[in-house]
C-alpha cells in the first residue's frame, strides 16, 4: 500500500505572522494484532541524561564530549565518546538481531514500527523542545519535524516490497525477491537530525535489516533519545545508536561486519564514504548537497510565489540540502519581483527559537557559521550588491541575518557554492535555452523547480532539468513513497519509496524448473 503523507510546504501570511507547513496526514493501514507484544505507552520524559543504546541496554563511555547550543554557544548535556570497542560490541548484538529479526514476518515489523511511532508521537513535545536546544531551529519547525517523522515512519512501514514473477511458462517459473542485507550503518546529519534518521531506521527494519546509528556530533542528543525511546519495541540489538566525534563515521565505514552505510551529508565527505566502502565492496547511498535553483517565469502570481520562494529560501536558515540556493526571475518581473521578496523576507523574526514568531534561528554550529564569514566576504571582495543584508553582526549565538544578492555575476561564489546558510542570490533571464542552461551548470543536481501558470511550458523546462527531483510551482516537497536523490556530485541512490527500500536489499532471482 502507498501512503499518500507528504510534507507540503504550504505558506500563508495572517496578521504578519507565518503559519507554517500543513502536514496531510494519511488513512494508514490499519493492521492486526501479532505476536510481538508492544506496551501501548512509553512514559520516557526525556531527561537530560544521555546514553549508547547498545543491545538494547544504556550503556556510556569512560570519557564524554558534548555539543552547544548554537543559540547561546552554552554546552548542551554531555554525551558518550564512543571508539572501536563501543562499534564492535554494537556490530556484534547487530549481527544476532539480524538473524532473527530478517525471519519475522513483515506484519510483525510493521507492528513494532508503529507502536515505535505511537511511543515518539506521545513524546512529540519532549522531542520538539530537545531538537531547539540541540539544533537551533524555532519550536514551531522543530514540531514540524517530530511529526512528519511520526508520518514517515508510519508511511514507510506501511510499504510493500513484493516478489516478482518475472516467468511463469510450462517450463519454468522465475521469482524477483529481495533480501536484506544485514546490518546497516545510518550516518546522520545535523539539519534535520529525526526526521532524516528515522527514514533510514524505517527502511532497514522494515527490509528486515538491523542499523547502527550514528548521530553528527553537533546534534547527537535526539537520535539517541530515539533509539532509547525504541528499546521495548524490538528484538536487543536491532536499533542502536553510537554517539562519537568525527573519528566514528570512517571506523563505521571501514567494519567489515556493517554490509551498508546511509549517509546523508557533504558531498567532499561522501566521497570519502564511498572511497571507505569500496574497500569492502560495501553497499552504500549517499544524499549529498545540492545548490537548487528556481525557475520564474513572467507570467506567475508575484504575491503568492514571493511568499512561497522566501520561506523555501530562508527555512531553517537555508541549512537544508534541497532548499532554493539560485534564484532566477524573468527580467520583465525582476524588479517588482526583488523588491517585493526583499519586503517579505524583512517579515520573517531572526532570534532565539524558543521565543514566539521566530522564523530565522541560527546557523548550527561554528564550523558552519566560519565558513558563513568566508562567503560573506566575498560580496565585498567581489563587489556585488546586497538587496537586502550582507553583514554578520556579532551576538551571543551563531546568528546571520537573511541575505539576498541582487543579480550577481554567474561565477561568483555566492552563485556557484552552496552556502548552507540564510544567503540567496537572485539572478535575471530573459532567454528560456539560457536560463536552463545556467540552472544545470554547475556540479550538483539534486533538487530544481519551475514555477509559471503555463503547466505545458513549466513542463518542458521541468524536463530539462538535470536534478534528482524537479518541483513545478512547489519547491521541497517529500513523501515517504517517494524515491529521493540527487544526480551528478549530489548523490548515488536514492533513499525513501520502494527504490529507497530496495537499497537495503539484494536482489535474489529464484529459478523453479518444472
């Protein structure tokens, strides 16, 4: 069955307050009792104490580390350091659970998946203040996060992975079917640290994998709430979660007993993955960066889609892969069009994300905020023009005011680099041929949309577009059937929908000769 939840992006101005997101929930599949029996509650308030979750037990390490709350630069809570003795011990409870979690009928997976899945919705509010403290964005989007990742799981276990009849003659009968590998690493990254963590959980226990997390160290606090909140739900062994420093990911990748890495980051590190992986032929997907441009054409409803391109330029201080990064306008609109963005986006509250009506929260971590500087200073050595912004004030956290460039040069670095930070250049066309060809240049290829009233002329240029998913008058929209990835360096495979499932499997071909 598909589910048909997806994360709609839908925007709507009320008393110049933004209200955001509207998340279409979905009539799931409504599925029996099984064997596995699941407390119908979980009452973990969520403290601030945190553990490894290895073979189901809460377990810490002789030396800590802690992450900072990039809107204060205060420490957050420490956390277990983990080495080569925490990964192996984890490998090996991975490997037992495999055995017998890879047997048990998919209704009883999707069983323990939900009940996992009710257990983080009754925890949303501990889960929402949690994401804040850890990763910076306001509580309205961090709630936002929690929720769909409740629909995710329950979308992706809700999915079928059926055998195949690839021939059924008088001579013979031949059978697709796909097996799981084993045990799965999920390498996640700090922008959205539950909701993409739980699509890879979801889609190797689904398969009837086990999977060792592996939280970045800027955000490791709710991935190890998750797989703590998720120890009564499934077999000892089968979800855990390490927390380490950057040392962790390359001994995860490098274990000859892990058969896949997810890994959902920088495409300079997810060349190091794959270059890691090869040496054991190990399986892996990689959802790497991506520098999206915006098609708009003349012929579009300015006040609408200004109102829509500003937050998906400016969500989450434009720290997500597939948020608009190029934004190109049609010269006969630029103008109006520019001033009436630069008016919008004026509208949206940088600050704190715990305070009422923030939108723009701060950029994640100093590492990310240096190389912020960096780029900002380029505006000035290269002389562009700033409609709005283009200084980094000081203040107590590692906040950047929205930024928009006014019709930059293509080779500048504000064009050509993704920023991963609240900065967006806004560039002229007036040439269809040229504007595709300046929207695919460049090394990324992940996310594209075009936005006209004409559907058959969005149409065209949408199938011109050289990225894993093109939006026509929509931008980031995602659904847990949906396959996800990137072309050219944003990516190889493809994570959610049946083709995100099969990349936990081997394909296995099964000949009956009669």
């Amino acid at each position: 069955m598909v589910s048909s939840a997806r994360l709609n992006f839908s925007v709507c101005l009320h008393k110049s307050k933004i209200l955001l997101y509207s998340i279409r929930l979905p009539s799931f599949l409504k599925i029996q009792s099984y064997a596995i029996k699941t407390p119908l509650l979980v009452t973990n308030r969520l403290s601030q104490i945190f553990h490894n979750v290895i073979n189901s037990e809460l377990t810490s390490t002789a030396q800590t580390r802690h992450a900072i709350n990039p809107a204060n630069k205060q420490p957050n809570p420490p956390v277990p350091l983990s080495a080569e003795n925490e990964l192996n011990s984890a490998v090996n409870a991975a490997q037992r659970a495999f055995r017998l979690w890879a047997q048990f009928p998919i209704e009883q997976r999707r069983v323990a998946l939900f009940a996992w899945a009710d257990a983080l919705d009754s925890e949303k509010d501990g889960f929402t203040n949690l994401l804040t403290q850890e990763q910076g964005k306001p509580l309205s989007q961090a709630l936002v996060e929690v929720n769909t990742a409740v629909t995710w799981i329950k979308g992706l276990a809700t999915l079928d992975l059926p055998e195949i009849t690839l021939e059924d003659s008088k001579k013979c009968k031949i059978i697709q079917r796909f097996v799981p590998l084993g045990v799965a690493c999920a390498i996640v990254p700090w922008n959205f640290p539950i909701l993409l963590a739980v699509g890879k959980i979801t889609s190797a226990l689904i398969t009837g994998n086990s999977i060792i997390v592996k939280p970045s160290p800027f955000t490791p606090y709710s991935a190890l709430k998750l797989a703590e909140l998720a120890i009564p739900f499934f077999p000892a062994g089968l979800f855990q979660a390490l927390s380490g420093d950057e040392t962790l990911g390359p001994l995860m990748t490098a274990h000859s007993g892990i058969q896949k890495i997810s890994f959902t980051g920088s495409t300079a590190t997810g060349k190091k993955v794959a270059a890691s992986c090869a040496k054991f032929l190990k399986h892996y997907t990689l959802e790497l960066g991506g520098n999206d441009p915006a098609i708009i054409c003349e012929d579009v409803d300015i006040e609408d889609v200004v109102q829509k391109v500003g937050i998906l330029s400016f969500l989450c201080s434009g720290q997500v892969c597939m948020m608009i990064k190029r934004i190109y306008v049609h010269e006969s609109i630029y103008n109006t069009f520019r001033d009436k963005l630069v008016a919008f986006v004026e509208t949206l509250v940088l600050g704190e994300g715990t305070k009422p009506d923030v939108f723009v929260g701060p950029v994640q971590n100093e590492m990310q905020f240096n190389k912020a500087k960096g780029l900002f200073a380029s505006i000035q050595s290269e002389g562009l023009i700033p409609a709005l912004g283009g200084t980094i004030e000081d203040s107590a956290g590692y906040f950047i005011d929205p930024t928009i460039i006014d019709n930059p040069p293509e080779n500048s670095r504000v064009v050509t680099e993704e920023p991963f930070a609240p900065i967006v250049p806004l560039m002229k066309w007036s040439d269809e041929n040229d504007v595709i060809f300046n929207a695919n240049n460049g090394p990324m290829g992940l996310g594209s949309s075009v936005w006209s009233k004409d559907l058959e002329r969005a149409h065209r240029i949408g199938r011109q577009m050289r990225s894993g998913s093109v939006w026509i008058n929509s931008h980031f929209d995602v659904a847990p059937h949906v396959p996800f990835g990137g072309h050219k360096e944003s990516g190889i495979g493809v994570e959610l929908g049946l083709e995100g499932l099969k990349g936990f499997c081997n394909s296995q071909t099964l000949w009956f000769n009669k």
